[in-house]
C-alpha cells in the first residue's frame, strides 16, 4: 500500500520505467502515475515532498540566471503544469545528449537519467571560477526508484550518486576551468531522488547495499555517456 498526499491509502502500482520519458531539443519530461516521494535540489520542488512532474529544461548558454524559480514557474503555467506538482531543473546541455538506464536488483529497480555540461567545471574541493554569478552549465541527475525508502536511504542515495559523479568525471579526466585541477564539479550540479514508496521498506542507500549498487553503477555508467555526448 502507498500513502499519498492527502492522507489516502491506494493501491501501490507504480513503476517507473524508460517509457515514461519524453525528451525532446526543450526539455526532458517524465510525468509518474501519481505523486511520487522527492528529496531534490529542483529550482521549483526543492526540499522533500510529494510530485508528480519531472522537467529538466534547456536553457540558453548565455542565460543571465537573475530568477531561475519564476522563469521555471512561468514555464511551468505556460506548458499547463502546476508548479507545486513540478520538480523542475535547468541546464546549458544539450537534452538529446541525456543518458539513462534502468537497472534491478532483486526487488528493487532504479530508472536513472543524467544530462552533463561541464563548461565552467570548478575543483569541488574549493577551487574557484573565473566567472560570478550561478551557470546553467551543469550535470543534473534524476534518480527514480521503484521501492520505498526510508528517509535515511534518501540521504544515503544522494550521497552515492555523488560520488558515482565525481568517479565519472574523474574518468572523464574533468578539470576546473580556473584551477585546471582533477574532480571537478560545476556551480549548479542538481539532483533528484523519486521513489513510489512500494514495497518492502528499504533502509539503506549506501554504496554496500542493494540500492545504492545500482545507484552507483547506473550514475556512473550514464554520467560517462552524457559527458562523452556532451564532447562530441
């Protein structure tokens, strides 16, 4: 059973799969049956809560950033979305170079889609940028799981989808664009975790459990694609 907003209990049969991804030169979307439970970094949907829309938005690479929340909200109305549905980001990468897999293991599954731009990379270990202000340059990670997660695993999941990231990047061989340093992250890097909330509870994300594996594995797999699209 699920618990959704509202207090309602429905029957659980959510899954979130490859086929519910729409990408186009715009914008990926990725509307979920119902409302799903999030913990992200979205310009709008930020924080936890329930939703249901999920929008990583192509942005102009000149773009001033002044108000990314409001330009998202408009957007949002515009394409006949509501806001506080929405987890929304924004990014200078190209949406037809996204990668994604879907993974399982055992009776947990994970849909799992990154877009990377890494121009104005800065070194994550205190390195500066040459240029002030946020970028829309940035690698996004959406995580979708199909099981139900303690709060704890969702703090654990993010943790490992970072360092799965920066395993990548360092691959990759990524460096700060003002330091020239290994490791590098850029300015506005987001993420996402989404799961249904069915099933068997699910305590752990971390990189020695079931869950993170697949974490671990599929960011590091798609971010490697999504930057060598990103180059190319």
């Amino acid at each position: 059973m699920m618990i959704v907003p509202g207090g309602e209990t429905d029957e659980c049969d959510v899954m979130i799969r490859k086929h519910l991804l729409d990408v186009t030169s715009e914008r990926i979307l990725l509307e979920a049956p119902k409302p799903l439970r999030t913990m992200s970094t979205g310009t709008t949907g930020s924080g936890v809560g329930w939703h249901r829309v999920f929008v990583n938005r192509r942005a102009d690479a000149n773009h001033p950033c002044i108000d990314e929340r409001q330009a998202m909200i408009c957007y949002l109305k515009e394409n006949g979305f509501y806001p506080n549905d929405a987890v929304g980001m924004i990014t200078a990468a190209a949406m037809e170079d996204e990668s994604h897999c879907f993974l399982e293991k055992g009776d947990v599954s994970a849909l799992i889609v990154v877009t990377a731009g890494v121009h104005h990379a800065v070194d994550a270990a205190g390195g500066r940028s040459d240029k002030a202000g946020p970028e829309p340059g940035a690698i996004n990670i959406w995580v979708f799981v199909n099981g139900n997660l303690r709060d704890e695993a969702f703090i654990q999941c993010i943790m490992t989808a970072a360092e799965a990231k920066g395993k990548a990047q360092q691959e990759m061989g990524v460096k700060g664009q003002a330091t020239h340093t290994p490791e590098a992250a850029t300015s506005a890097d987001g993420i996402l975790i989404a799961a249904t909330q069915c099933g068997e509870e699910c305590s752990f994300g971390r990189t020695d459990a079931p869950l993170g594996q697949l974490i671990r594995k599929g960011v590091f797999q798609c971010t490697k694609q999504a930057l060598q699209h990103n180059r190319s």
